[in-house]
C-alpha cells in the first residue's frame, strides 16, 4: 500500500487531522496531505530518495508531524533524534543508523552538526533559514514530483533507539508491518470513535509519542498537538479541546492531577506506560473517574503488549492486562522454558509487531535486510524483553522488574519489583525503586529510594515502615537502606534511572546501625559470594518473626550464635542494625514537565482508545472484547470509566 495519509486524505478529506495546543490551529486532512506533499518534494529535490535513512532532529511541533508522513510518502526509514541528547550520544545514534540525512530546524541546528560531526557525506536540512553555512534550507528548492512507492509489511517504516537504561541505547527497526499491527491490536482493547481526539506531550522521538501520528492517520482521527508537557496546561488542553485519549507517565498524570483534581469528563482513555502505576495513584484516579489503562510495552514491539481497563485494575492492582490481540506472551525460566502460572521468570513476546531483530553497527552488517540485524535475543518463544514478570491463572500479567535488576545478596535472588510492590503499600510512599548496593558482608545489600512527596504532610515512621516490611517479606529481602526523596529520578520515557537512584542512596542513604548477628538468624543462612549459592539447608532458615525464638535458644546454639556476632563485629566497615533505613535526602530527579516524557515501556510508550463491557459486574475477570469493527466502534465514556 502506498504511504497512509494518502490513502486517508482519499477517505476523509475534510476531517479534522491536526490541532495545535498552543493557539488553536487546525488542519484538515487535506491541508496537511499538501503541507506533506510540498515537504516530500522539497526533500526529493535535494536528494532523498526511497530507501535513505532520514535522521530528523526537530521540536514536537507541526513541521515534524509532515516530516513523519513526507518520510513514509517518498519510500524513507524515518529516525527521529532528540534534542535533549549531547552531542556524544547523537553522533552515535547517527553513526549506529547510517543516517543518510538529518533534518533540523533553526534551534536544533546546533544539535544536528553534533549529529554528522566526523561522520562524512551526511547533509543537514533545516526547515528554517540555516545560521550556518553548511546547512541547505529545505525550501531552497522547487518541490520535484514525488511517486509514492509501495510499501510491503516487511519495510523499515522508523528505527527508534531503546533507553539505555541498562546499557547502550539499540537502533530498533520497526517495519510498516509492526506499527500497523500494533494500531490494529490497540483498537481492539481500546475501541476507536472517528471523533476522537488524542493529546500527544510525549516525545516524538519515543514510541509514546511516535505511534499516534502514524494511528491517526489510520483511524482518522485528530491528533491534538503540545509543543512540549506542563502539567496545568496539559490538563486545561484536555478540557479545551475536549481530548478522548491521552499517552502520560505515571508521575505527568500525578502531577496534573496535584494541579487539576482531576481531569476533563471528556477523556476515555489515559493510557499509562512507561513504568509502574503506583496502586495509590490508581485509586486516586478511580475515586475520581479519571479512566486510567495501565500498559506495558516496549520500543521493540512498536508499543503495547499488553493493556488492562479500568475495571480489570479494580481487584487486581498491579497488572498490567491481558496481552493484546496477535501477541503472545511467555514467561520462561533461566533455560528458557516456560513457567507454571503465578511463577516469575523473564518476559518473552511474540507477534506481528515485535521488531525484527536490532541493527547491527554498518561495519558489522552484511549484505540483505536480514544480514544487517541482531538477532540475538531471539529465542524458541520469541523476544526475550529482559523483564521479570509474571502471568496468573486468568491470563492478566504482572510486570516486576528487569531481569538485570535482580538483586543477588548472600547467593539469594531477590526481585526489586516483589520488594517495590509491598513498601508501595506503605501509606506515606507513593513510589519506590529498589536497587542492589554493594556490600562487603552480603556481596550486594537491598537498598531502597523512597519516593514521599514533599513531605509537607505526615512524615514517615521509619520504625513502622521497618516492620510493615518484616510482616511482609522475607529477611534478606528487606531493604538494609533506605533514602527518603521527593520523587524518583526518571529518564526521559519515563521509566526509573536506577544508576541515579543508586547514586542518590550512595550519597543521602543511611544504615542504622547493622546487627552480623541479627542478620544472620533473620535471613537464615551464612554470609556468601553472591556468585555462589547458599547453603541448601531451608530447615535451618529463621523468619522475622521468630527473632525472640532464636534468641532464647539454648546455651549451645547462644554461645555458637554470639561467637558469629562477635566475629563479625570485628569486620571492617560492617555496622549494627537487621533492618536499615536511612535519613531524607536524595538528589533532585529529571523534571517530567521539561523532560517531555516517552514510553516504551514501554514505553515505554503508547496510545490508543479503550474497551468496556456493561454486563460484568465488579471485581469479576472480564474477557477480552477486542473487536474486529476498527473505525465505527463507539464506546460509551461512563463505562470505560469502569463506572
């Protein structure tokens, strides 16, 4: 098929395409098919052709929307780079993708020179008059007449960078096959209104952003644009021009709902990605009828995976749904095979809109699109995401944390998110990450970042938070220190900056005093390399609770036990304590209103309408009612409020 908005501007010439936020402007289908032919030509003109690579480094305004759409329309692979990068890291994002191109615009000029710097015959196009004498202007040219190719599934529609928060940041191809897929599927759970409207503050350079440019012109629907998220402005948007749906993070939607209340009766759909949603945030909003669809997602699978209404999230706080239509879910173990329902074990996804693979540095490839990409990660299942998670006996998954969080303290495996998920309960912690610090006894010690607020209000009883913990976790999962801040460090898509929020506890986090002995009859086993296992002797394992049990042992086990206290006390840099915590403190963390946000969840990352059902009574599981009618589906705003 040829490049959507054509096909679109032939369907529905007069809807409404585009609104820009900041005064009102509005585009109909066919005014942007002429902003995007106009722009293709230009492009054409100076020498891109079907097949380049099209580096674009541009705000989130109008002009990038058409450069979306003028990449598809001539044959081109759109790469979208963002402004807040360094110049290191848009140089080898540039380098990575073999752009052919970049395209900037008068204040990311700056910005694209970084992105070509050393990297020869790669021109840069400014969309404005350029302020240097090595950029062409676009509109330098008359438009050259463009023959829209057809594009098969299988093309290279967008390559987007993962985050990198767990180590170099990878070129990710998604072909027109992916996203269309992932639009299809997103319907499905979400329902689409040909009057919907849907707010884009996220990123375009993320997928949370990305993908409801390219669903819109699909639905033909309209994409209401912000040049960037506030939360005050933000939520007023909403209301203004009475917004369906909406891409955030969990602490944008927190914010806007700290300035608002709440937000306009309009919306059917938030879709929330990107990291966790904290259960009091979901319960702040189901108390206020704000229709939040906790999703999880990915840059590699063009968005969702899975996506859980409101009413699924009533009496299972914590999951993030069922998987969308098309996509298959595993969980495996560390061989690779699946798990019973209910076990943890990494997250592995399959389907038509899950990347082919992640491209391979240019020396590295080899000829064919097949030779060019890392398929390394692939497996029996699928893709193996990297995330722990979980999937229960009804089908809804449960996303943990990343496999490579895991934290391996005296040889015994502890998932950050099982931890995350208990001290989120505590009534004064809105959020939480918990990290692995290294430690000279346990080889790495539990340590958590406790997000509080501004702590105006009550403050927090870190005694009670040290046994609300022992009630509920196991010794050794309990975290030995703690740090107190008003929210989590976060990267851009959203999702937690666990390098920041080990630094954060490496400088404000406190350990009370650290009891060798204590900890030793509370986790149940002697101190080991964590590259080694423990002693399998579950017999001689001690819960919390049994502490004054031990204690009151007899003379034997007492003397035994009080000469491993003793020995360990004598131990370099080991202080007393069984439970830690720490003093307030931690480091100012990336803003969400100037950081733009993404998703990928996720997600990353993601957009869409929404799904309901009338005839399901409360808490009760309801089946998937994805349905095949994409474009006259009309879902009633009051039950996908799950009302």
């Amino acid at each position: 098929m040829r490049d959507w908005l054509s096909h679109r501007v032939a369907a529905s010439p007069d809807a409404a395409a585009l609104v820009r936020a900041e005064d009102g402007e509005a585009w109909t289908y066919t005014d942007l098919d002429q902003l995007v032919s106009e722009t293709a030509g230009r492009l054409v003109a100076h020498g891109i052709e079907a097949g380049d690579r099209l580096g674009v480094i541009t705000p989130p305004y109008v002009g990038t929307v058409g450069l979306v759409h003028a990449a598809m329309r001539i044959g081109a692979t759109f790469v979208p780079l963002g402004q807040e990068l360094t110049p290191r890291e848009l140089s080898e994002r540039a380098e990575r993708a073999d752009l052919s191109a970049v395209v900037c615009a008068e204040p990311t000029e700056d910005d694209a020179l970084a992105a070509v710097d050393g990297i020869d015959d790669t021109p840069v196009f400014s969309v404005d008059d350029p302020t240097d004498g090595t950029v062409t202007a676009v509109h330098d040219v008359e438009p050259a007449t463009v023959d829209p190719p057809e594009w098969e599934f299988d093309d290279h529609l967008c390559i987007l960078f993962t985050s990198g928060t767990t180590g170099e940041p990878k070129p990710v191809p998604l072909t027109a096959g992916n996203v269309c897929s992932s639009a299809v599927a997103s319907a499905f759970r979400l329902g689409v209104d040909p009057g919907d409207r849907w707010l884009v503050s996220l990123s375009l350079h993320h997928m949370g952003g990305l993908a409801p440019v390219y669903r819109s012109a699909l639905y033909g629907t309209t994409l209401v644009l912000r040049e960037g998220f506030d939360a005050g402005g933000t939520a007023d948007d909403i209301d203004t021009y009475d917004v369906t749906g909406v891409s955030l993070v969990p602490t944008m939607l927190k914010r806007m709902l700290d300035r608002r209340g709440t937000l306009s009766d309009t919306l059917r759909v938030v879709l929330l990605g990107g990291a966790p949603a904290p259960d009091e945030l979901l319960e702040r909003c189901r108390d206020y009828s704000v229709p939040v669809y906790p999703t999880y997602g990915m840059t590699e699978s063009a968005s969702q995976i899975a996506t859980a209404t409101p009413r699924q999230t009533k009496g299972r706080l914590g999951t993030v749904g069922r998987p969308l239509f098309g996509t298959e879910v595993t969980v495996v173990d560390e061989d690779g095979a699946p798990v019973e329902a209910g076990e943890s074990g990494e997250i592995v996804v399959d389907g038509p809109t899950v990347s082919p693979g992640y491209l391979k540095p240019p020396t590295d490839a080899g000829d064919g699109a097949t030779a060019e990409l890392d398929q390394s990660t692939f497996g029996p299942h699928g893709l193996h995401t990297g995330d722990v998670g979980r999937i229960d006996e009804d089908g809804y998954l449960y996303v943990l944390n990343r496999l490579d969080d895991r934290i391996i303290t005296g040889g015994e495996n502890v998932e950050p998110g099982e931890v995350s998920d208990v001290l989120r309960e505590f009534p004064t912690v809105e959020d939480v990450a918990v990290v692995g610090l290294d430690d000279e006894m346990w080889g790495e010690r539990v340590a958590a970042l406790l997000a509080v607020g501004d702590r105006t209000g009550e403050p927090v009883d870190e005694a009670a938070l040290a046994s609300f913990a022992r009630e509920r976790l196991s010794g050794f999962k309990i975290p030995k220190t703690i740090a107190l801040v008003d929210e989590l460090p976060r990267t851009v898509s959203g999702t937690v900056d666990r390098e920041a929020a080990r630094e954060a506890l490496r400088e404000t986090g406190r350990d009370l005093n650290r009891d060798p002995e204590a900890e030793l009859k509370t986790a149940g086993f002697e101190p080991a390399d964590p590259a080694e296992p423990p002693d399998d002797d579950g017999d001689d394992r001690v819960e919390i609770d049994d502490a004054e049990e031990v204690a009151n042992a007899d003379d034997s086990a007492e003397n035994a036990d009080e000469s491993a206290g003793e020995a360990a006390d004598g131990a370099d840099g080991v202080d007393d304590s069984d439970v830690a915590t720490a003093g307030e403190g931690g480091s100012d963390v990336a803003d969400a209103d100037e950081s733009e946000g993404e998703d990928e969840n996720g997600d990353d990352e993601s957009e869409g309408e929404d799904e309901s059902g009338d005839d399901e009574s409360e808490g009760e599981d309801d089946p998937d009612e994805d349905t095949s009618e994409v474009d006259v589906e009309v879902v009633d705003a009051d039950d996908a409020r799950g009302e």
